[in-house]
DNA sequence: ATTGCTTATGCAATAAATTGCATTTGATCA
DNA sequence: TGATCAAATGCAATTTATTGCATAAGCAAT
C-alpha cells in the first residue's frame, strides 16, 4: 500500500506522531497523497507490528500522551527498495471532467459558473506552491541534494496548477462563445 | 459514488453492456476515471435496483447472452441533477512524486532512469491524444455542442501530458547536474 | 460555569475497491 | 484434438477507505 510508503517517507527526518502525521498530510506530501488521520492510525498500528517503526509514548503537560513513532532501520530499508522499484503513471481521476463530458446535458451557463469556480481554487492553490517556492526554495541549484527532491516536487505541483489554470481559461473562452451564440438566437 | 455517475454518462449516448462499458473504460471517460469490469457489474446491479436505468436481454449467435443497459428517464434527472452540483478539485495520488520527495535515499542515477521511463510513458499517452484530437475533432468550433464538451476534456488530457513531459524534462535536466558532480569528485 | 477549540488517539460500522477464481460459447491455430 | 483466446458475466474473500462517534485534557473567552 502507497500510504505505508508515504508514512515512512515522512518519518525520514525526525520522529512524529500520529497526530503531526495528519498535519503533514496536509501539507508537503499531502499536496500529492492524501489520509485521513484515520487510515494514519490504523497504518501506524502496522507498521509498529511489523516493526519498521518504534513507538515511544511521551508524556506531556496539558496535553494527552502522544506517541512519537521513529522510522526503524528495517523500516528505512523497506522504504528505499520501495522507492527503486517502478511504479505505474498516477491513474486520474476527475470528477469535473465527467461532468463536462457530458455537459450538454445542463444549462452552459451552470457549467461555466462552475469551471470559474475550479478556476479560482486553482489560482489559490497555485498562489500558495509559488509562495512556498520562493520562500523556502530561494536558488534551488544551490539547495543540499534533500532539498533539491523536495524542490522538484513542488515545481510538478506549480505546472499542475498551471496547467489547469490554462484549460480552464480556454474552455471558458471556448463555451462562452457557445453562451453567446444561443443568447443571440 | 462518482463511479455511478461516470456509468450513467457514458450511457448517455446509447445502450451498453457491462462487456461495452468495461471497454469504454479504456477510453474516453476512462481517461480520467477508471474501472474495472467487477466494479462496473456490481455498480450496473445497484443501478437497476435503482431503476436509473434498465436491462434488455439480447440472445446472440455465437457468444453469450448479452444484457443491454439502457440509461432511464429517473436515472437521466439524477445525472443531470449531480452535473450541476459543485465538486471538490480531484485529490492528487501519485506515488512516483512521493518516491522523488524522498530520492536522496536511493542512487540518483536511479530515479533518472525512472523519471526517463515515466518520460516515456506520458509521451506516449500525448501521441495518443493528440492522435486522437487530429481525427476526431478537426476544427473544433464547428462540432455540435455535445462534441465540443467532448472535445474539450481531451484537450485537458492532452495539457496535462504536456505538463508532465515537460517537468520530467526539467527534472531530469537539473538532477542531472547532480549526477555529474558526484563523477567528477 | 459552560461553551467551544486544539491536541491527541482510537473503535466500530459501512462502503468501496481489489484480487482470485469460475463459467459459457465459439473462434482460431498449431 | 487440445490449447488458448475473446466475448460476456459474476461470486467470494480480502483489503482499503470513509464516516460517525467517543474520549480525555487543557486553554480561552463569554
């Protein structure tokens, strides 16, 4: 399972808990898989089985204990032949697109509104990778090689928004014309 | 479930068997969400339940019975009803983009071999596209507008194999500048 | 005082997806 | 003549994901 992988991954630098894993997942890693803390706490509970992570139960003042699950030497080394082995182009997997499929079902003006929609998300979203972009990757040729990974990764998620950016510009244009058409009739 | 819908849509047009939908799963909506055959005869079960669409039994020569699903009035006000709802942008999923967040834990040399591969991949997928954009939406502006929604969601395919081309590109290029420098040392 | 938020974890039930197996009929090929 | 492939459908078991609920402890504000 990918989540396991993705879990490991992020234990990679320092120890986290549950509870900071699902904060992760919601930003770094997250921008390209998601959990719930849910699906975390269950696949924590596995991999302590298995042993690729150790626990160690920290208690705090105020707060709950919490447990800060450290990646394991078998742990690391499940990661890294994980990460060497081919894996299969991300299947997609859009709601919108279906929609628009067969949009001539439904008024062209609804439509539109909700391609505007998508379009301002995506500009949001896109706002937030290129403000991480400048404030954490400043000179990427320079960045140490861990950096340098995580950099990539960011610069897929700033083209994939932009890439939606722009489809959502042209198909708009491209319908608006349709809107105008059957206003004129 | 959007599964539900992405069945109905594709029924839009005309009848199909579960066998035709498994197939149309290949293409067209297939392109941005996928199912398989188990998935589909189950959802076609709940559906007919539902009576959002209803079978015909067809005798063949030759192969086994065949059972046509044709897409019910009840079931066309439920698709169109759900085109209209707004929906949430489609969660990223991609494991190649975890296993480079984390590269330096393996051979760079490695990931370059896959980044090339999944180069390969999206080219491949693109040629398709565009293949299909030459042949089947010449002069987009002059289709009927059932085609033109058609049309555009390739066009959205076709940006995005773009986007990734493009990023492996980028990608390979600049961790390749790190290969180099660890020969040289 | 009580309401509500944040940290922190988890159970239980349901829903959905995946995987492996199984069947029928004919066509094709060696 | 036996093997295998394509069309066509489905059951059963397992694995994953989702959803709703539950707890516990402190902090902040009204």
């Amino acid at each position: 399972m990918t989540l396991t992988y993705a879990i490991l991954a992020l234990l990679v630098d320092f120890p986290q808990s549950g509870y900071d894993l699902t904060k992760s997942f919601a930003g770094s890693i997250g921008f390209f898989w998601k959990a719930t803390h849910q699906q975390i706490y269950r696949e924590l509970a596995r991999l302590e089985d298995k042993q690729w992570i150790h626990a160690e139960a920290i208690a705090q003042d105020g707060r709950p204990d919490k447990k800060l699950y450290r990646l394991s030497e078998t742990g690391r080394a499940a990661l890294m032949k994980w990460i060497v082995e081919p894996c299969e182009m991300a299947p997609v997997k859009d709601e919108l697109l279906i929609k628009v499929f067969v949009g001539e079902l439904v008024s062209c003006t609804k439509l539109l509104q909700e391609l505007e929609r998508h379009r301002q998300l995506h500009q949001k979203k896109l706002a937030t990778y290129l403000d991480l972009e400048q404030r954490f990757f400043p000179q990427p040729e320079l960045l140490p090689l861990a950096r340098k990974y995580r950099y990539v990764t960011l610069r897929q998620g700033i083209r994939y928004e932009q890439e939606w950016l722009a489809w959502c510009d042209e198909t708009i244009q491209f319908l608006s014309a349709e809107v105008a058409v059957s206003v004129e009739a």
